[in-house]
C-alpha cells in the first residue's frame, strides 16, 4: 500500500526550495496554499521559456470582485481554473 501523505511530501519537498516558492503555508494545520501564477511560470520556464518572455497579471479574482469572477470567493462548489497563453 502507498503511503499517500509520504508521497505527496516527496513530491511537494523540492519545490519549497526554489527561489520564490510556489507553495504558501496556510494558517490551517495540514494544508498549503499554492501561488497558481508563480507554479505557471515554472512550468513555462521547465519548457524553454526564458522568464523575460513570461508577463503575469496581478490582478486577483479573489480580492477583486468588481474586475473578476472567483468560484472560491462566492463559494461556489466550482473547480474552474483558467489561463491565457499568447505567443509572439
């Protein structure tokens, strides 16, 4: 049987390492926060994107109802994630 906790902490590990890690601690025990623009990044730049080419908006949808919809903060029983890739 898989240790599930095990392996997620094995996987998670690395990832506190970097420069401006991509995981947040959660003032809730056992949970984490992930910052979905800096894990995007990452991905980007794994795949050959310089971070000169990565343009990332600061907008919120959480703290910014007026501009943007957010599931979590109407919480709404969603899982809806988006993003928008344009090339040059």
């Amino acid at each position: 049987m898989i240790d599930t906790a095990s392996s997620i902490s094995e996987i998670l590990e690395p990832l506190f390492h970097l420069p401006d890690p991509p995981l947040l601690s959660d003032p809730e025990p056992d949970r984490l926060r992930v910052d979905i623009r800096r894990f995007n990044a990452l991905q980007l730049e794994a795949v050959g994107l310089d971070p000169e080419q990565i343009a990332i908006c600061s907008e919120c949808t959480y703290s910014q109802p007026e501009l943007l919809f957010s599931s979590r903060r109407d919480r709404l029983k969603l899982v809806q994630w988006s993003g928008i890739v344009s090339f040059s």
